[in-house]
C-alpha cells in the first residue's frame, strides 16, 4: 500500500470511513485493478484513536474531527448542535462509541418496498457476515473470520447490571443479542473491539490491505469536487499540502465521504438542484433534485442521576489514583474503564401506540456529563439517554458557498413533527420508571437532570429542546430508491451521470433503526461486489 499519488487509477474512493475503508480493500483484492483511497484527514496514528475510551478525547479533536454543525434549528429554541465526524483513516469509525447494532430486519425489508430491490435483509445479511468476527463464533446471522471484530464488552458494570434488571421489571425481554432474531429487549451492547483495543473500519480493512501494491492511501487529500466530462465523473480534484492536484479514473469515481461530505461534493460538482446551484454560480451539469435532501438523524436527550455505591466512572476520573488504576487495568489486563464504550447496557423499547418494533433505543452510560464527555460531574453519576430511532423529521445539506473549503449548511430540522416530539418525550417518561424500580432501590439518590422542574410532558418536551443533541446518526442526504428522483440507483449509480457511486450512510433511503456504523459497512461490502461484478460484465462484452 502508497501512500504516493498516482495520476490515475481504475477506481476513486473518496473518504476513508466506515463504507470507504469497506469499498477500497475489497476492490484491490484484484490484483489487476489500481485503486486511490482519498481521505482529508491524516493517519491513524494518536494513541486514542485506538483505545475504547478514546472517543471522549478524539469526538471534538481540534484536527481528528470535522466539528461541524447545524444551523439553528427551529424546533430547539435556535440552538445550533454540534455534529463530530471522524476525519482520519476510519473517518467517524475511529471517534464513534465503538456499538455494533444493526438496526432491525424490517428496516431493510422496508428499502426493497421502496424499490431498493436487493436490498432486502435477506439480500444485506451475507454482507453482514461476511464482514465480521463474530467473538461468539458463526452463525445464521452471525460471521466469523471477516475483517472486523465483534466482542463482548469486558466489563459488566454493576449499574448497567442494575439498568437490565429495571428494564426486565417493567416486563421487557432480557435480549443477550440486539442483531439476533430480534431486537426489543435489554442487554449489553457488543462493540467493535478486538482484545481490547478499538477495531475501526481503517483496523479491520486497511491493515491487512498494506501490502498491496496496487492500493494507494492518500491522506490529507481534501477533495473539491469531481472532474467532469460532460455528463461522466472522470477523476476528483483534491488540495493535499497547498497544491491542487488530480486523479483520472478510468473505471469509476466511488464517494465514500458521508451524509454530510458526499451530498457537499455531488453539490461542488454541479450535481444537485438546479436553482440552488444557479442561485450560487455553479454551473448546472446534471438537475438531480433530491441531493442534499432527505437528511435523516437520532435525536437523543439524557436523563442523569446522582448515585451511591460501586459502578459510576465520575469518582474514579476525578482522582489521580483511579486514573492511574484505570490505565494499569487497561495496560496488564484490556479491561477496566478504558474500554467503555458509549453506552455499556442498551433497551430497545416501544413508547408510542401501534409500534409494531422499538422505535427508542437506550444508551445506559455509567457516568455522567455536565456538558460533554470531558466533563463529568464532581459527584458519582449514571446516564440513561433516550433516542427516538425512525424520525418523520428531514431536513437538508446545502452549499453555503462554491468555495470547497467552506463547510456546508446543515439543517437537521429535529422535531418538526408531532409525532417525534410525542416519541422523544414518551421515552424520556419510560426512562424515568426504569429508574424507579426496585433495581434501582438504594442506588440512585436522586435525578440531576432534568429533576424535578420537568413534571409535565409540556415541561419534558421543553428541556429536550433545550438540550437535546444529535446521537451522530446523519444519513438519507444521497437516497437510494427504484423511483427517477432518487440520487442513486440500487446498484448505488448517480443517477444521469457515468461512472459514479455514492457508497456510505447517506445513500439510506431512512435511517435504520439503530447505530449506523455496521450498515455503513455493510453498504461498502455490497457496493465493492457490484462494483466487481460491473467489471465482469464490462470485461465479458
């Protein structure tokens, strides 16, 4: 694997993430082909990247994330939210809370009813498996031996224990396996972690991939748009240390770069709704209306509680000697507070009427926040956090300029619906009697936030717009359908223009039903062999 920059390749990828990372390694499996793996960020290489724990020091990372965020939004009171997406080798892998969750099966069974055809769970499940290592051992629905780890955690934390036997008293199945036969229930979570350490995309794709000569991993590539022959993606032009540079592609350009990035390129490149283009100066190629639109995120809101007793993570950050012990636990043993991921016990939950599956997922977290993970209260806390899993809400990623380097305009448009509004506050209220079980009896000492100043569903519904944040979920932006208006076919082809994929979370026609990473990954499995599969046919003719 170069790190050189080629002038050509058969394929571009753009944005090494969770799908890019998935869609490169694959590719160059063939020997034959020259691929070019692009990435804005630079090299894996901080220490944090790699350790559990470490997305509380990389997520707002001054140079490891792109801290974008929201405009104001309406429906928060005009507070702007701050989005983190990884940018390095593994992009939002390498920062996220490291939870391995599907999503459920009726969601993919939903795309093929929107015209996805082969996207149907049945169709996704192989690339399921095919991606992973499964620390449990193979499966129906399970893997082993793919690139990336999944492990239990290592540590089972005696308020996530407790957080389990609430949920089973309030009469919720205890679900050891939220990517089993089904979802609903409470248990731990399984992450992304192999003998401790974090097992991003860039880990589980691009290490074993290093030795190939015809794979080339170009960083700190800021990409500015696609070359364009007529109607045809040609190459992408990038900025890499001051100088403007390009790549041909002689196959096929593959954007990989994310809700967010993939839509912003399509957008810098002409591709996209003609009068917003127009209404900036950039020349029209191709009118594709619905790039941009269909933005789709989790929302959440975080119930904290004051808490007596072993398990809470705040009293041992808050000392020089449990830091020390966290990190001795962590170097002899790969266990300990170190590898926590973001949200050790889950429930997957159905608050609203005529849910027919969980429309909220719990994150039980064993310590507690003032404003971000940084910052934990001077006082022995736990978190139980609510996300509303399908929104209604969409919102929309625009061109602030055509200046590549401006961010875009994220509009998350959260809550717009009543529908959600009634969800977030329906989990927020389940929430609260998970907390005042018997399981909890002797533990909590009381709810710090929002405590007792939100009584009324008027009043909960307040403080989650006032404090409500992204739970780093966007997707939608690039939609997938059997319909003209759609961005991309269910091959993942723009649609009107040659030679160009979209491949990441962004091409979700609506959000599954839980974490995003897996799916991400699982779409770059998928595109990579029908990508293969095209060339077969191209070569056979």
């Amino acid at each position: 694997m170069s790190d050189s920059v080629p002038r050509s390749a058969d394929y571009i990828v753009v944005g090494a993430g969770s799908a890019g990372c998935a869609v490169a390694a694959r590719l160059s499996e063939d020997p034959s082909v020259r691929v070019v793996l692009l990435e804005a960020g630079s090299r894996d290489r901080n220490p944090w990247l790699h350790v559990p724990i470490g997305y509380a020091k990389t997520m707002y990372h001054p140079t490891l994330s792109w801290n974008l965020v929201t405009e104001p939004e309406k429906e928060l009171e005009g507070r702007r939210i701050p989005w983190p997406r990884g940018r390095t080798l593994g992009g939002s892998s390498a920062i996220n809370g490291l939870l391995y969750v599907r999503g459920q099966k009726e969601d993919y069974d939903h795309w093929r009813q929107l015209g996805c055809t082969g996207w149907s769970f049945e169709d996704v499940l192989p690339y399921f498996r095919r991606s992973e290592d499964q620390e449990r051992g193979a499966s129906e629905l399970h893997g082993t031996g793919g690139p990336l780890a999944v492990s239990d955690l290592r540590d089972k934390n005696p308020l996530a224990l407790a957080f389990i036997e609430a949920a089973a008293e309030l009469g919720f199945p205890r679900n050891p396996d939220f990517n089993g036969a089904e979802q609903e229930g409470a248990g731990f979570f399984q992450v992304t972690a192999r003998n401790g350490w974090r097992c991003s995309s860039a880990t589980a794709y691009l290490k074993p991939a290093r030795s190939r000569p015809n794979l080339a991993v170009v960083t700190d590539a800021h990409s500015n748009g696609l070359v364009m022959e007529g109607r045809r993606a040609a190459g992408v032009s990038f900025t890499r240390f001051g100088a403007k540079l390009t790549i041909r592609a002689e196959r096929e350009v593959i954007l990989c770069a994310g809700a967010i990035a993939s839509p912003h390129l399509l957008l810098l490149s002409g591709i996209g709704p003609a009068e917003h283009l127009q209404s900036l100066g950039v020349p029209v190629v191709h009118d594709l209306r619905d790039v941009g639109r269909n933005l789709q995120d989790h929302f959440q809101a975080r119930l904290a509680f004051r808490v007596k007793g072993p398990g809470s993570l705040n009293t041992r950050v808050s000392s020089l000697f449990g830091k020390a012990w966290m990190g001795a636990e962590f170097a002899l043993r790969r266990s300990g507070p170190l590898t926590v991921s973001a949200g050790t016990a889950g429930l997957f939950a159905r608050v609203l009427p005529g849910s027919a599956t969980p429309d909220v997922q719990y994150h039980f977290l064993p310590f507690s926040t003032s404003k971000t993970m940084l910052e934990l209260h001077d006082f022995p806390g736990m978190t139980i956090s609510a996300c509303q899993l399908r929104p209604e809400s969409r919102g929309t990623i625009t061109l602030k300029s055509p200046d590549p380097m401006e961010k875009a305009m994220i509009h998350a448009n959260y809550l717009a619906t009543e529908t959600d509004r009634r969800c977030m506050v329906e989990g927020i209220k389940l929430g609260r009697r998970l907390s005042q079980t018997r399981a909890f009896a002797g533990i909590i000492e009381e709810e710090v936030v929002p405590g007792a100043a939100a009584a009324s569903d008027e009043e909960i519904l307040g403080f989650i717009r006032r404090t409500g944040i992204t739970i780093y979920h966007p997707s939608g932006t690039c939609r997938m359908g059997g319909d003209p208006e759609s961005v991309v076919d269910p091959e993942l082809r723009v649609r009107g223009i040659e030679g160009l994929r979209v491949a990441d979370a962004s091409v979700m026609p609506t959000v599954v039903s839980g974490n995003t990473n897996a799916p991400s990954i699982m779409i770059g499995e998928k595109c990579a062999e029908m990508v293969k599969a095209a060339a077969k046919v191209r070569l056979a003719a």
